[in-house]
C-alpha cells in the first residue's frame, strides 16, 4: 500500500484490467516498466551515480462511428489499480471528441507466435551493470592523472519492458535494453579536447582502454594547430558521424510525405524516387530487428500514430527491411494506412539503421593513410534542417578537426559549420569502409542502435570557419 492506493505489481495486470475495463469498440493498452542506472564522472573522479524506475500506461480507445473509425489516446505515468479506470475513460473520451481516423484499420488478434514472456515479471538493470566497467573506468583515471588529461563523461543504461494487449486479443511482450558510454578527454590546460562514444547493451562488451587510448591520440595530434578558411574539402566522416546523418535521414524518409511531393525522396512530376540510384557505391542501408548487437522490438509499438506508425497497427510483425538496396532507394516509411494510399509495401519504422559496405572495407586508420589531402572529422553536433525539399542540413563539428596529409595526420584545424544533405553525402561518397557499431552523437537520447562504416566524400561543405571549441 501506499497512500492508500494499491500499485498494479506486474505491466501484464494492467493490460487485462485495463482491456476489461473499456467500453470501446476496440482498445489498445500499452504497459512499460523502465529500469535505469548510471554513472557520471568529471576530472579523473566518479561524481555522482543512480538508479531509477518508472512505469508508464499508454490506452487507445476506438470508437466506430457513421463517418468512421476515431481513436483516442492517453497516456500515464505512475497508474495505480484505483486511477486506471479514470485513464480507460480519458481515452474514450478523447475517442468520441476525435473525428473518424484516416488510418483506422481491424486491431490486430492473437498470431499464434511466441509472446515474450507476456505474463512474467519486467526485467530490470541496476547499478551492477557496472560491476566489470567501473573498475576500467577508475584505470583510465590513473593513466590520465599520469598522462596530465582530464577525463569526463558518462554511461547509462536502461531496460524497458513492454506489454502490448489488444481487445482483439493481442498479447506481446519486448525486453529492450539500451546502453552507452560517452568519454571526452581534454588535456590539462583544458585547450584540446577529444571525444569518444559507444553503444552497448549490457557493458560487457565495453573496451574502455581502447577508447582511451584512441582520445589520447587525438590530443597529441592537437598539439599542432592549423587555421583553415571555408571551403569544400576532401573529408573522412567516422561512423559516428555517418550515424547522425543516416539517421536523420531516415526519419525523414516516409513515404507519404514523398507521395505529396514535399520531400528529398519525391519524384518530379508525382510519386516517390523508390527505384533511384543514389549512391554509385554498392551500400545497402536496412533495419533489421533481429540484427545481432542491435536487437529492437520485433513489432511495431506505437504510443501515436505517424506515417510511419499507426495505433491501430500495434504488435504488427517487423522484419528486416532494406530502405536502401546497393545503391538503390528501395523502400519509404509506411504503416498499413500509407502503403495503401502510395502503392509502396508496409515498412514500419524499426529501431535501428545499418549502412552495410561491402565485405573487406579498410579500417578508418588505413583510409587515413591513404589519403592524399584532406579533414578527418570527429563529429558533428547542432544538426538543424534548412530545407525539407533537398533535406539540406546545416550543423558544427566538435572536438577535434584533424588536417590530413601524405597518409598521416599533421594537426587539429579549427571547428566548421557545414552545409550538406545526407542524400548529397551518399552522391559523392568514393569509399566506404568497415561497418562497426556506432554512437550517433547528436541523436543519442533518441536513436543510439546503429552500426555504420567510415565514409569518404569529396568536396564535403564547410561553409563557415566556427569559434566553437
């Protein structure tokens, strides 16, 4: 008990409460319990680490009507037995105020499949996640004590479970645990700074001193420093920053969108550019929930609905998908709704992105001796669009620019703003290289499962010197 109101005890509870509580012609219940635990640590000490838990309950009602099928969504954080009620009838209320719903489409039954487990208790992480990398973390400390760096940064990790119920009759469970490490490094006079990130999750796989050694790198080679004016150079995009660009691209890839003729992706004259070549490399950039390292929810969890995404779509099947196939474009964002209205298949959006290169791609260190002139970035941060029609991004690098001549690295440059459109990017990559796992440092409390290669791109535009440091 507390307060007199009684905590529903397992996320599984509360879909059949609330399902047998609705009133609806149909009803969706969407149960989450989130567990997380993380570290922090500035100037070579641990300063503050935690644990959390919460629990939030998401109901989609749905109302038949003469004109339609209207839907209803609210969602809650902290429902107890004695509130959960008071949610069921927000959600039909909102129904019935709504007007008839252009995606409306049967809930989805039982398949027959697996559940996941829809009648165990949620899984949860704590601070023992850290248990093998705390120690490595206290190690680097010693190194950069001796070394006169300072190291700052820190990890986290979360697990979600999630319980999805249809009054159909619907029930699937999903385990989703999602961890990183963010490590900048900065020397003692605090005038270079590098920085580092990795997704994990469950921090076994963590190689902290790899990481480490990999900033240390980096501050010596800013011991020299070059002034470079803007222009269009040459540059060696690390994976991090082909995440954070193929990433946003991909939001910005539904199809419906496309269809109307207000995106990168729509044809001239009408219809969308599937079937256009838009790398002469052979990529192939897909989202796969099954991909090993990379694990997502294997069906579609939608809390509102998008053009990629429906309510009524919940616990629909994901499979892997191939956005991009060896250069080609060959599939746009759709849930069942804006596949029929573009005449494209069904591709929910799917939680993680990968940029496969062809097998045998060189290390971003060989690419590095193998290149004539040019940058090599760290990062890219402060992305903000220009213009949807081009999908024209403009943004700065950060922590470390490095001049790049006769195969070695010669210095730090100052920091640019950039002008580039992912699908521009695509156009005039030369050379990719190996796909690895990566952080996409500006979109990593949104999207942090991807894996991608280095990328060479000619005349990459640096618009702007920046003063960011």
């Amino acid at each position: 008990m507390s307060g007199g109101q009684t905590v529903v005890t397992r996320p599984d509870e509360t879909v059949e409460r609330a399902l047998a509580l609705s009133k609806a012609d149909g009803c969706v219940v969407i149960a989450e319990e989130t567990s997380a635990a993380n570290l922090r640590w500035a100037g070579n000490a641990l300063t503050t680490n935690g644990e959390t838990r919460g629990r939030r309950v998401t109901v989609v009602a749905t109302v038949a009507g003469t004109e339609g099928t209207a839907s209803g969504t609210v969602s809650r954080s902290g429902v107890t037995v004695d509130r959960l009620e008071d949610l069921v009838r927000a959600a039909e209320a909102a129904a019935r105020d709504a007007g008839p719903a252009e995606d409306a489409r049967p809930l989805l039954g039982a398949s027959g499949g697996p559940d996941g487990g829809f009648t165990e208790a949620p899984a949860q992480t704590s601070i023992g996640v850290f248990a093998d990398f705390a120690p490595e973390l206290g190690a680097a400390f010693g190194r950069a004590r001796e070394a006169d760096r300072l190291l700052y940064g820190f990890a986290s990790h979360q697990l979600t479970s999630s319980y999805v119920g249809t009054s159909a009759g619907l029930r699937r469970r999903h385990d989703q645990p999602t961890g990183h490490v963010e490590l900048n490094a900065k020397s003692g006079d605090l005038t270079r700074s590098a920085w580092g990130g990795t997704p994990t999750r469950d921090f076994r796989d963590v190689d902290l001193a790899a990481l480490d050694a990999d900033l240390t790198e980096r501050l010596s080679w800013a011991t020299r420093t070059i002034d470079l004016p803007a222009g269009r150079y040459e540059t060696l995009l690390p994976p991090s920053a082909v995440a954070d660009l193929m990433v946003y691209m991909y939001w910005q890839s539904g199809a419906r969108d496309a269809h109307e003729g207000r995106t990168v992706f729509s044809k001239p004259g009408g219809g969308t550019r599937v079937g256009d070549r838009l790398t002469d490399l052979p990529l192939t950039l897909f989202s796969d929930p099954n991909h090993p390292g990379l694990e997502s929810a294997p069906f579609t969890i939608a809390h509102a609905s998008s053009d990629t995404a429906s309510v009524f779509d919940n616990g629909l099947p994901l499979e892997r998908t191939n956005w991009v196939t060896d250069g080609v474009l060959t599939a746009l964002g759709t849930n069942r709704h804006t596949a029929e209205l573009t005449g494209l298949a069904v591709a929910p959006e799917i939680d993680n992105l990968i940029l496969d290169a062809p097998a045998g791609g060189r290390t971003l260190a060989e690419m590095v001796a193998s290149t004539e002139r040019g940058l090599l970035l760290t990062c890219l941060w402060y992305i903000r669009e220009v213009d949807p029609q081009t999908l024209l991004l403009t943004g700065l690098t950060r922590d470390g620019v490095y001049l790049v001549e006769g195969g070695e690295v010669v210095g730090a440059v100052n920091n640019f703003r950039f002008n580039e459109s992912p699908v521009d990017v695509l156009g005039r990559a030369v050379e990719a290289g190996r796909t690895e796992r990566t952080y996409p440092r500006e979109w990593g409390d949104w999207f942090t499962r991807a894996a991608m290669p280095a990328l060479r791109v000619r005349d990459f535009n640096m618009s702007s010197p920046s003063r960011a440091q």
